[in-house]
C-alpha cells in the first residue's frame, strides 16, 4: 500500500511534465494557419491571392483595393510594394499606427504574399516583384554601393545601417534585418517616408551594389579593434573621453602617492 502511493505522485508528475512540454507543439500542429490555408488552396493563383486578400486585407483597403477612409487604396501600388510589406511582417497590421514596424515574422508564407502581390498587382499598374537576377548583387561593386549608400540613404539610416528617429514619433528602419529582395522592393516602392528611387534615379547596378554594401555592413572587418556599436563620431568620442578622462585620474593618484 505504501509502495503504491509513493510511486503514483511521481507518475502523476512525470505526466504532467510530459503533458507541459508536448502539447505547445501538438497546438501549434492542429491549428496552424498557415497550414489551414494552404490546405483550402485553390489551383488558380489568382483565385488563392484574391481569397487570401479578401481574408487578411480587405477590411482595411477595401474588397477591390480601393482604399478606406482608414487605410489607403492599393491599386497601382504593383506586387513589389504589396510583397514588402507583407514579408516584413508589417501587414496585416492589428491597430491602425503612426507607422508600421517590422515583426520578426510574417504571418503569410513567401507563396502566399506573393499571391496577394500578384493580384493586387493585375488591378493597376506598378513596380513587379525584383527577380532572382535582379537582386544577384554578390559581382556588384561595393565601393559604389557605399558612395550610394552614404548620399542617399545613411541621413536617415545613419552610416551603420541600423536606422534612426525621424519626425512625427517615426522612424527609419535597420537596414541590416533585411534580405536582398526586400532592400531592392524599399528603393523601389518607397515605403512609409522613405522616397521611391526608380531606375532613372538609382539604376539597377548600383541597387545591386547598395545591396552588397548592407551585406558588408552586415558582417565588417574591423582592422581598428572594437566597433563600439557602429554608431560614428558620437559613441567613439565619448568613449575616447572616458577612457581618457580615466587614464588621467590613474597617472594623477599614482603622482599623488609617489609625493607622499
């Protein structure tokens, strides 16, 4: 009888445990979205992006991309600018904001925001998602990327990359968390306050070369020792004044203590 009630708390434990660290998954398993959707899938693309649109982005831009009172129209936005914002995680967006942030995750596969795109795309002209070869940026040269780079975007990305505050609580973006295609659709498309640079402004090999020059900055060298954040003048200068504020402090104790 002993043997039996000391051995049935450690089964109810061990049960438990099991339970605790199984089911998160099993959840996530049964009701995945992702996979609910891709499991009603129509065979016509066109079909699969206008069902998709309908669920997860009409109640704010309207059936047919028109626009709300709330929420601007979509139509002549073209695929490359619906796909950033929907890879980026910045839409569908729950509340309306002063700006739509990055998330670390997309709510929609790379099939399923392209198919959104698409047929946001056949209701008005716009820039098409960049291809393969277009964002091939690893041949492209990097000394001009970073003349382009520091001209055209480091005043509101800063010279790092990793962006900055802008006006009206806004800010520009950190460049480093994002992939190749999503830098090219940015020049293109221009989202949130950034300005649209089309092909006559920025052609295509210098967007390339943009492209490798964040990829750079993403993984530097650092011939001079400690990065100190990346963040210029400002963060090296303090550190510089401190560290020499503090060898100053040591040499005047040690004099004070060779006088006595």
């Amino acid at each position: 009888m002993h043997a039996v009630t000391l051995r049935r708390p450690a089964a109810v434990l061990a049960i438990a445990i099991f339970a605790l660290f199984s089911a998160p998954s099993a959840a996530s398993a049964v009701v995945s979205p992702s996979a609910a959707r891709t499991a009603d899938r129509p065979s016509d693309p066109m079909v699969w992006g206008q069902q998709l649109y309908a669920e997860g982005c009409a109640s704010c831009h309207g059936l047919k991309a028109e626009g709300t009172p709330d929420s601007p129209a979509l139509t002549g936005v073209g695929a490359a600018g619906v796909n950033f914002e929907i890879t980026t995680g910045r839409m569908p967006i729950a509340t309306i904001a002063n700006q739509a942030l990055r998330r670390a995750h997309s709510m929609y596969t790379p099939d399923e925001a392209r198919a959104i795109a698409e047929w946001v795309a056949s209701l008005g002209s716009g820039p098409a998602i960049p291809t393969a070869d277009q964002v091939q940026w690893r041949n492209a040269d990097l000394a001009m990327g970073g003349e382009v780079f520091r001209t055209n975007c480091a005043q509101c990305h800063s010279f790092s990359g990793q962006g900055g505050a802008l006006t009206v609580g806004k800010q520009a973006p950190n460049v480093l968390q994002a992939t190749p295609t999503e830098i090219y659709e940015a020049m293109l498309v221009g989202p949130n306050n950034m300005p649209m640079f089309s092909d006559a402004t920025i052609p295509p090999a210098e967007k390339q070369a943009v492209i490798k020059y964040i990829e750079f900055l993403k993984q530097p060298t650092n011939p001079g020792g400690l990065d100190l954040g990346r963040l210029g003048p400002v963060s090296e200068g303090l550190f510089g004044w401190f560290f020499g504020f503090g060898v100053l402090v040591v040499v005047a104790i040690w004099i004070g203590v060779k006088a006595k």
